[in-house]
C-alpha cells in the first residue's frame, strides 16, 4: 500500500488523504530502456551506501527527476510505481494553487512526511513564476508595471512583490 499526502493552503499542513494498492511497475507504458534506467538509478540512490556518501561530502541527500508531457502520458502512474517499488509514500503540492505563497511552500518541503517523494504538481503552470522569470530574464522586471484588470491594481517594481492571487491575469 501506498500513502498519498497532500497539503492545502487553508490549512497549511500535510494531511493522509488515503492508500491505494502498490501499482505495479510492469504495468507502466514507458520505454523499457527509459524505466530501468530511472528504477536502477532510484534504487542505486535508496541506499545506506550513497545516503553516507552525501553525507560523507556535505552535499544534501535528495534526488530529482523532471517528468513532462500532456495530461494521461503516465508521470503520475509512475511516481506511484516508484514509490511502490521504494517503499515511501507519495506527497502532492499544487503548484499552481492560488494560495501557494512563500511560506507555504517553505513549510510543505521542511515538514514533508518522512519516507515520502515530494511532487511538486503543475510547477509549469505557476503564470506568476514563468512571467516573472521571463521579465527578469528579459531585463524588464525593474521598470514599474501593472497588471491589467487585476483586483489588486498595484503598481510593482518587480512581479514577485505582489502576493495577490494571480489566475486573473
């Protein structure tokens, strides 16, 4: 069995939203090349062995992997089947929620459950980070702007200073 966390910005915590049955990975349409290398290469990492290694050169212990595609392409059945295959549980943040700030987002990764895999779902879909990366990357985030037709009105020197809920943009 697999635990499945998820935190909600009106709470601020992670809560167990249930289990659901290891899936297995056999059952994950993915070139066979692709999953082995991700499996050996998770797996090499879940041991005593490298967690002593990092340790050893001060580098913190964590493992990222980025998964893409268009909804129904099998990232999530996968994660599941790592997990399974692992033995952790799997804990989902919503990028994209209106009422992710700051420190929400410092509060999910420092109390995420133990054993877990962190998710970090719809990370592409966060318009205020991708506008402001793109306006920083252009050299355009110190001039003032507004955000047009947005509740807040505000004027602000650089997009990441407003903390308005930003999906009306």
């Amino acid at each position: 069995m697999t635990r499945f966390y998820f935190v909600f910005p009106p709470r601020r915590r992670w809560h167990l939203q249930g289990k659901h049955l290891t899936r297995p990975v056999d059952t994950i349409v993915l070139n066979p090349t692709i999953r082995d290398a991700l499996l050996a290469d998770a797996s090499a990492f879940d041991t005593k062995a490298a967690l002593r290694w990092y340790t050893f050169h001060g580098l913190p212990y964590r493992r990222c992997y980025l998964f893409y595609g268009p909804p129904g392409t099998g990232k999530s059945s996968f994660i599941r089947a790592l997990a399974g295959k692992l033995k952790r549980s799997i804990a989902f943040l919503q990028c994209a929620h209106n009422q992710l700030d700051d420190q929400l987002l410092a509060d999910a990764f420092r109390d995420c459950p133990s054993q877990s895999i962190l998710v970090l779902e719809g990370a592409w879909r966060g318009r205020l980070w991708w506008q402001a990366t793109q306006l920083r990357a252009l050299g355009r985030w110190r001039r003032p702007w507004r955000h047009s037709g947005h509740p807040c009105s505000a004027w602000q020197a650089d997009p990441l200073e407003c903390g308005c809920d930003w999906t009306a943009c």
